[in-house]
C-alpha cells in the first residue's frame, strides 16, 4: 500500500440522522429510474404515451429529457441532504465540545 492510499474507516465518525437515510432513498431511487429505463415494455408505454402527450416531439427525447432530469434531481437533493446532515451532526459534536468545555472550567473554577 503506498503512502497516498488509506484505509477506510469500517464506522463513521459522524453520527447518523434523518438527511443520511433520505439521502440513501433518493439515490436508491435515482438507481431505479435508471434501471427502469432498460425493462421494454415499460420504456414502449411510456413512449407511447409521451407521443400522446406532446406529439410534435419525438418521444424519445422527452423521455430521455425526463430521465435525465428526474435522475438529476434526485442526485443533486441527495447531495444536498448529505450536506446537511454533515453541518448538523457538526453543529451537534461542537455544541458538546462547548458544553464540556463550560462543564470542565466551572469545575476548574470552583
């Protein structure tokens, strides 16, 4: 193993809040977007109904504009959601480092 690479931690150190798992879901769900997209049957209905829809677009653009912004949002919440279950689970480990720290220099005082 040469000095750049690390190991990675098999834990956290960041404690786990509600952002974390809803940011999972929307990636899991971003994953089944894309992996619908190859089932045939599903990719025709929807085609044929997009032709419906808008029939002076070729329905296979509007669903691979759909798909990708679909897929797109769902990526950039997630993110989005990691970033503030980052700055809570911070914001909650420097509130206990200051709580410790009042603890400790009232006892130092008396």
């Amino acid at each position: 193993m040469t000095p750049a690479q690390r190991r990675l931690p098999l834990q956290s150190s960041r404690a786990r809040v509600w952002q974390d798992a809803a940011a999972e879901g929307m990636l899991g769900s971003a994953v089944g977007v894309i992996a619908l997209t190859g089932v045939n049957p599903l990719v025709l209905a929807t085609n044929l109904c997009l032709a419906d829809v808008a029939p002076q677009i070729d329905p296979v653009v509007t669903m691979l504009a759909v798909v990708l912004l679909l897929t797109a949002g769902l990526v950039l919440g997630a993110i989005a959601l990691k970033v503030q279950a980052r700055r809570a689970t911070m914001q909650s480990i420097r509130l206990a480092r200051a709580e410790t720290r009042t603890g400790s220099s009232a006892r130092a005082e008396a």
